[in-house]
C-alpha cells in the first residue's frame, strides 16, 4: 500500500513552482545537493557508454533530473509517475529544456507491457520509502529493466536525525515513510532478486529536505516552524561552505539526509 496516496501527490505537485533541470555547472551553494548527486553519476557512468541507453525515472513528477541526464549522459529518458499533475509538469520540464522523452502516467505495479524488460537503468527519488512492502515495491520497479541493468534507490534517512526533525515539525508527512536504515534498504534489494553494488548514507547533513507540506500557509505554527526550518537550511549552507574548502564530512546513520542504494539486475 502506498502510505501517501493519488491525491496527496497531486495536491503537493500542484502546489509547487515548475523547477529548473538540474545543472551541476551551477557552483551556488545552493545547489550543492547536486552537484554531489552529479559526483555519484559520474562516477557511476565514467566507463560505460551511455549514449546507446534507455533510462527511465520512477516517481518523475515535475522531473528536474530527466533533462539533466539526456544532456550530461545522453541517455534516452522516460519518465514513469500515477500523478496526472506531476507527469503534466515533467512533460513540461522536458520541453522547456529542449529533451524529447516519454512519460509514462501509470502505476509503477501495473506498467506498460512493452516496457517491462527495456531500460538499462532505473532511477528513483524518494519512492519506495512510501510502500508498506519495500520488496515488493522494488520487484515492480526492477521489472522495467533489462538483464544486467541498473537500479539506483534514492530514500531519505527518516532514521536519523533529519527524521526526528521531520517528525517534531510535520509528523503526518513523517508517517508517510517507512523507517528504513541502510541495512535494511540493502537487505530488501537483494530480496528483489538484485546484486547490491553499493548501499550507504549519503552526504554529512542536509536540512532542507524536511518539510511543511498539509500545514496551512500563514498559521502561526506554520510561521514559527518555516523559521525553524530556514535556520536549519543556514546550518546545512554553512557545513557545505566548510565542505567545498577542506573536504567532504563522512556520511553517518544519525545525520546524513539521504541513503543511496546502487543494485544490477542478474
């Protein structure tokens, strides 16, 4: 089941800008996030040919990765979300940003016949984490890839500290994720049936993924928590601005934002 539901996706999707595809040329601090992201691909992808493949992103709504990796790898990009709403807007992603690509709006437990079995990679950001059943979640987004293909797991570490903050500001979006370690992400791919490469925390901290959504905008404890939120935001800048001059912190279970699981299908 999924712990989130249709309409809390379209309500969010719909409440949200249209973002710009990810640039990892952009040197902001802002957008350190990603370039550390770009660091992983890249070395992910430095010795294959990527140019030849098939990428598709499960849970694509308003997708600012899809652009990203046709114009840094050149990969064909497909796009796979049950938001009417959210597949509207990564179309419009993708247009803007002159990439052809191919959305899919269907249930990632029910995708297109001719889909299953294609793609050379398979990539999520914050998905699985919202099923009751990690495994079988993730046998259904690996059938979309081919024998020796690749599946790239993106959840936050809600069992950190970035989840108690989480939990103290919003516990509804909280309950809407499963509590799931490094191990146990690790664990549950190889039940899926695939050969875990690599599962770790990823990055040192990261504040700005906790969020306010469902709170109404204006409310006093929405003001007072936004406050909070944007101090921990400065906190997170600040440790990126010491990062970028003497080196990355390593990554740890109690305050790195993310956990990133990289699996090959046999």
């Amino acid at each position: 089941m999924d712990k989130a539901g249709e309409k809390y996706w379209n309500d969010s999707w719909a409440a949200c800008q249209m973002p710009e595809a990810v640039n990892p040329s952009d040197m902001r601090l802002t957008n350190f996030v990603n370039r550390r992201f770009h660091q992983v691909f890249q070395k992910l992808f430095e010795k294959v040919e990527t140019s030849s493949m098939r990428m598709i992103e499960i849970g694509c709504a308003k997708s600012a990765w899809l652009p990203y990796f046709a114009k840094e790898f050149g990969f064909s990009v497909a796009g796979l979300d049950y938001s009417p709403i959210g597949c509207l807007m990564a179309e419009e992603v993708l247009q803007a940003n002159g990439v052809k690509g191919e959305i899919l709006c269907a249930d990632l437990f029910s995708p297109p016949q001719d889909k299953l079995g294609v793609f050379d990679v398979v990539v999520s950001f914050g998905v699985v984490e919202h099923f009751d059943d990690t495994v079988s979640c993730l046998k259904a987004i690996s059938s979309l890839l081919k024998p020796g293909g690749v599946l790239i797991t993106n959840i936050p570490n809600m069992v950190g500290l970035i989840g108690a903050i989480q939990k103290s500001v919003n516990k509804p979006i909280y309950d809407i994720h499963q509590l799931i370690d490094s191990a146990m992400l690790k664990e549950a791919h190889e039940l899926a049936g695939l050969k875990v490469l690599q599962c770790d925390y990823f990055m040192f901290t990261c504040f700005g993924i906790a969020n306010l959504n469902g709170i109404s905008k204006g409310s006093i404890s929405w003001c007072l928590k936004k406050f909070f939120l944007s101090l921990l935001s400065r906190i997170s800048m600040l440790v990126w601005f010491i990062e970028e001059r003497i080196g990355d912190f390593s990554p740890r279970k109690s305050t790195s934002p993310y956990i990133i699981c990289i699996a090959r299908k046999p």
